[in-house]
C-alpha cells in the first residue's frame, strides 16, 4: 500500500515485510540518514553514513550518558558565571544559583538547555571544563567512534567539533543501554526547583523532540539544531518486540514526520 505524507516532496512506499523503500529515502533533501534495526543488527538504510557533519545538541547525549555514569547526580552544583557563557537556548540561572546535577542533565536533554550542558561539563571537570572534553573524547574512543572529536558539551558548531552518522549511532546504541538516559530523553516535560538566594525557584523544561507527541511508539531520544548543522535528530521508536534507531542530519524536509514514517514502513 501507499501511505501519502504531507510536507513530504515524494510518497514513502510500506511493503508488506516492512521494507524501507530505499529509491524514496534517497530523493529526500537530507544530509545524511541512518536507520538500523536494533533487533536484528541490521542497517536498513544508509546514507552518507561516514560523512563528516556538526553533531549539535546531539552532543548533549554524550555530556548527559557521563554525568549518568558518574554517581554524580545528587550532587549540588553552584551556577559560576563561565557556566552562563553560552547562547541561545537557556534555562535562565543565575550566578550563584544551586541546581542538582540530575536536574541540569534533564534539563540539557529535555529542553536542550546550553546554560545546563556548559554546567554539567564545568561541574564535571571539577572547575576545569578542559577535564570534561577529554572525558567525552576518551569516551568517544572507547566506544569505537573513530571521526569524532568534541570541543565543548553543548554541540556548538566549530570545525574541530565534528561527529559522523554512524559514530552517532554507536553513541546512541550505547547510551541506550542505560535506564537512567532512556527516562530522561523519553520525558516531554520536567519541572524542578533551584536554589536562588535562599529561595526556590521553578524551571520546567519542556521537549523540542516532537516525534513523542506525533508518534505513539517513540521512546526518545535527542534533537539538534544549528545553523550549520541543520535539523537533526536521532530517534528510537519500539513496537511488538520491535526496535529501531534513526539518526538524521540536516534535514530540510519535516524530521518528525520522515521519522515517523520511517518507522511505519519497519515496526
């Protein structure tokens, strides 16, 4: 059968085995795009998987999953005016503002704040945001991801920051494995309270990540945008036993509905 989509230049195809119609994926203007069945292993689609690209806040997948990791979370954290030194989506602290560590992790992957990704990594380096970069970047190694080099938490674009599709997914292959990550970037919503001058004071972050609202199998996991990396976007979505996860980079087309569509064709 054929299922139309609006906002869409072309129609994407449904088999009846779920096959992605892979002529249809590569007329859509997108930079690059990596779907894989995390069941099976298998890649059902690539496309300029090893292309070098600005990761954006898909980098904040790798400063949350080490904050995570680090048994950290409880910890106090004090607001220094290095940690403001960013633009433009904020949380909005102030110097000498008293935030939780799990509450800035929420907050960089829920609501993509700068202001709490450039904290976590301050925080996390122990006042030495440097510490923190050779952390991601180690950690980048570790698991494989070969054409990846961090130069801050929060996905900036600067050209000695640079990720490719495939070394994305095998940061989201593994930071799915935690329970604590999956929580997180599976909320569309999270409040909680900082201590101002001896005062609480409420943030909520809400999700930029509208595929949970338009997709009822999504289960997260992190979007990005800058100028010069475009709308990106990797998602996982499961159904009946199913698991998939798309990485998406520079998407001039609707990310939400191709990735919904995406997954109509293979769950």
């Amino acid at each position: 059968m054929i299922k139309k989509i609006l906002g869409l230049s072309l129609t994407l195809s449904v088999s009846l085995f779920g096959a992605i119609n892979k002529h249809d994926l590569d007329q859509l203007k997108i930079g690059a795009l990596v779907v894989k069945d995390l069941k099976t292993k298998s890649i059902l689609y690539s496309k300029f998987g090893e292309k070098r690209v600005h990761p954006a806040s898909l980098t904040k997948v790798m400063t949350a999953l080490l904050a995570i990791q680090s048994n950290r979370m409880n910890q106090s954290v004090t607001i220094t005016k290095p940690m403001l030194n960013v633009q433009p989506t904020i949380a909005g602290y102030k110097v000498g503002d008293v935030v939780l560590m799990s509450d800035l992790v929420k907050a960089a992957m829920i609501k993509s704040d700068n202001d709490a990704a450039k904290a976590i990594g301050i925080a996390m380096g122990d006042g030495d945001e440097k510490k923190f970069l050779e952390m991601m970047n180690k950690q980048a190694k570790l698991l494989g991801m070969k054409n990846t080099h961090f130069t801050n938490p929060c996905g900036f674009d600067n050209k000695e920051h640079y990720s490719t599709p495939n070394d994305l997914l095998k940061l989201a292959e593994y930071a799915i494995k935690n329970a604590t990550f999956n929580s997180i970037s599976n909320q569309d919503s999270y409040t909680y309270t900082a201590l101002r001058d001896g005062q609480r004071k409420t943030f909520t972050a809400y999700t930029h990540n509208h595929l949970l609202a338009k997709y009822q199998y999504a289960v997260g996991v992190k979007t990005g945008y800058t100028s010069k990396a475009g709308a990106c976007l990797i998602a996982r979505a499961k159904k009946d036993g199913r698991d998939c996860l798309i990485v998406m980079m520079n998407s001039k087309v609707d990310r939400w509905q191709t990735a919904k569509t995406i997954f109509e064709q293979v769950l």
